[in-house]
C-alpha cells in the first residue's frame, strides 16, 4: 500500500492546478502498482472503462468518480478540490486571481444597489465564503448541534441570524469532511443544502445554484439517497428559478425515483418520497403542466398518509399530510386557479404547521391565491397573520414584497395595508 505522501506531491499540485481528477486517479492508482485492468476489478468496470475516467476526468459521472477515488486511497479533500468544490484543499494551490465576476469591488456594487432583503455585509460574508478559502472557526460544540441550530434559525424565519452563522459552520464541516467518512459528506452536504434554502428564500438565487451544486455533489460523496433528494431537490428549486423548467422536472424525478428505489421502508424515506412528489407538482405547475401538476399532488396525498401530524425533530423531510394540503394551494396558485388554491387550503390551520416558518408560508400562499382572485382585504389579512408568525415571510422574500408594494400602491385604504408598508427589507 502506498504512503499518504502521494497526495502531497508537486504533481498532485501540478493536478489540481488543472483540477484533473482522472489525472489524480492514475496517479493514486499507479503509486499503488496498479494496472487499470486492477482497479477496474475493485470498482467494478472494466479497464477501458478506467482509461476512459482517467482521460475524462471531471467531465465524467462523479459516481465512478467517488468510487474510484475511494479505492486508489484520494482523500476527499484532494477529489473536491479537483472537481472544484473545495477551497480548501489539503495541498494548497495558488490562485490565478479573481476573475471579473469575482471582484470585490464588482460585488459590493451590486449588492449596494440591489436593496438586499438582509444586510448586505451578511451577503458579502457568504461570498467570501463560497470564494475560499473556508477556514475552520475553531468552534468546539459538535457540528450535528450546530446544523440542527442553523435549521431552528431557518424555522424561525431568522434569515439574517442564519447567514451569520453559515461561514463558520460550513468552514468547520469541510474540515470534518476531510475524514473521507460518508456521514461527514452527507453533513457537508446538508450545510450547503440549508444555504441554498435561505438563499432561495430571500431571492439570491445566482448564489444558491453555487451552494446547491455542491450539496449535490457532496451528497453523491456521501452515497446517501436521502441526502442526494434534499440537495437535488435544492437545485431543481434553484433551475426553476431561473427559468429551466425542464431541466428541473428532470433532476426532480431522477431524485423521486431514487428515494422510491429505497423500498420506502422506513418514515423518513416515505416523507421524502411525498416531498419529491409536491416538488414535482409545483414544478409542473410552474411550467404549466395541469396534468402533471394534479397528477403528482395526489400521488403526493395518498404517499403522505401514514405520515404523523407533527414529526420528529430533526427529521430531513419533516412533510405531514397538512403540509401537502399546503403544496396544493401553491399549485393550483401556479396554474392561475385561485378559486381552487383557496378551496385546497380551507381546512389549513397555523397550529398545523410546528414552525414560525411553515405558519407563516401558510398565510403567504393564502395571500398570494387571494391576491390572484382580486381581494385586497383578504390579501391584507393573510400578509399582517404572516407578519405576526414570521416577519421574514414577508420582509425577505421579494415575491411577496412585490404583492405588499403593489397592495399599497393599489389599495391604500385597505386595512392593514398601512402597516405593511411599513415593513421594508433591511439595508
């Protein structure tokens, strides 16, 4: 067995410099006096197969990737940084310099004329962070703590605590990850998974593609199914938004048929299943696709049956059937039917829903359907109830600022409406 020198030679760097992952497996595989007839027998593939990977590189599937830089002995610092994931590779290489998109200067322009929905100082962190390198904050309490912390400020609805905390947390999980163990990958990925969400959340979609990306392919690392779900499901939501419906339906139900593949045999599969299905139909709904949408938001219903009211904490999917009744009013919202969004939501109730978060999504999907139908006053009493459940849900998302400006400018007699203008994003 070789030494864990290899990997810190001037060719590894020289490797990644190029981030030539087919490179570094031929060199893994070589220091061992491996023939690729060898390591394809430990993979599983053949060696034309191996000569394949080893000249494709990056540009190959990141399974056989994973798998045959596992077996050569590549620690997984030294495969991320190859695959451009990891700013913080065990061998460190110097920069060619920022690129124009990468620019300091470029980005806190932007971001002071955009009218961030949280402070912009929080967002330039995240970028620094995202650019490298993650350095570990040297924080002592246990990392599964601390993204469980991170998903109660997520639920909460405490957008700009979170993003404060994210830097450091997704810094210390690289470091974890450094282990090559599967479960430190999947905690990596769920880090960068819970980023893409606020991201998405309050608008900063070019930013959660970046992080979503990433979730996804550290998930694959992990050879996780539940882990792979939450990050392709990040990254469809992401697509959505940028207007690859497609492309989005596609991962989506690639990340569907995985979770069903599990045999559906324990709770948390089953409510990652149902997710999978509400992703899907709204997805669907998005692009217009009314067979489709109604299809899956059904299949969504009878998967999420035996799901309980409330689930555990901490649970990855935390899906209840009051949830899909949720994903229904959005979905008929989506195809233009108010009428039937409002019909969907009808028994919804806030003690339903055990975070400020999920209540307050609740009151946003009822004012958008009554926004649609042409009802300020509802319109108005559902934001003000989404205000009083979760600020966020209305101060952040810059969907729903655009329905408060428009009621405003619309209807400024309206009840409430006063006060909603009044709740500007922060600076």
């Amino acid at each position: 067995m070789h030494s864990d020198s290899v990997w810190h030679s001037a060719q590894v760097r020289d490797l990644l410099a190029r981030h030539d992952a087919g490179g570094l497996i031929r060199l893994g595989r070589e220091s061992l006096g491996w023939r690729q007839h060898d390591l394809g027998a430990v993979v599983g593939c053949s060696a034309s197969t191996v000569s394949r990977l080893e000249s494709r590189g990056s540009r190959a599937e990141l399974r056989p990737i994973r798998q045959a830089a596992s077996a050569v002995g590549m620690p997984s610092n030294v495969l991320s940084a190859a695959l451009g994931l990891s700013a913080s590779p065990a061998t460190r290489v110097a920069s060619a310099g920022p690129r124009p998109e990468e620019d300091p200067l470029r980005r806190r322009t932007l971001l002071a004329t955009a009218g961030a929905a949280v402070p912009a100082t929080l967002l330039l962190a995240m970028d620094d962070a995202l650019a490298g390198p993650l350095v570990p904050s040297g924080e002592k309490a246990p990392l599964d703590g601390r993204l469980a912390t991170a998903r109660d400020l997520f639920n909460a609805g405490r957008h700009a605590a979170l993003l404060g905390l994210l830097p450091d947390l997704l810094g210390d999980a690289h470091d974890a990850a450094r282990s090559r163990q599967e479960l430190d990958h999947a905690r990596l990925s769920s880090c960068y998974a819970l980023a893409s969400q606020v991201l998405i959340k309050i608008g900063r979609h070019d930013r959660a593609r970046l992080t979503a990306d990433r979730a996804t392919t550290y998930a694959e690392l992990s050879g996780s199914p539940l882990a792979t779900a939450a990050a392709a499901r990040e990254l469809s939501i992401v697509l959505r938004h940028q207007d690859q419906p497609a492309a989005a339906q596609r991962l989506i139900l690639q990340a569907a048929a995985g979770v069903e593949s599990t045999g559906l045999g324990t709770a948390p599969q089953r409510a990652a299943y149902a997710q999978m299905l509400c992703t899907t139909s709204y997805t669907a709904a998005r692009a217009g696709d009314r067979t489709q949408a109604l299809a899956m938001i059904e299949e969504a219903r009878r998967a999420a049956r035996s799901l309980p009211e409330q689930p555990p904490r901490g649970r990855l999917f935390p899906l209840t059937p009051a949830a899909v009744d949720l994903y229904a009013v959005g979905v008929h919202w989506a195809l233009g039917d108010a009428g039937s969004a409002l019909q969907a939501g009808r028994n919804l109730r806030a003690a339903q829903f055990a975070t400020a978060e999920r209540r307050g999504r609740m009151h946003t999907d009822l004012a958008r359907a009554w926004w649609q139908w042409g009802k300020p006053t509802e319109t108005a009493r559902e934001l003000l109830a989404a205000l009083r459940a979760s600020p966020g849900e209305v101060r952040d998302r810059p969907a729903i600022q655009r329905i408060v400006t428009e009621l405003s400018s619309r209807h400024p007699r309206t009840a409430g409406v006063r006060e909603l203008a009044g709740v500007a994003p922060n600076p």
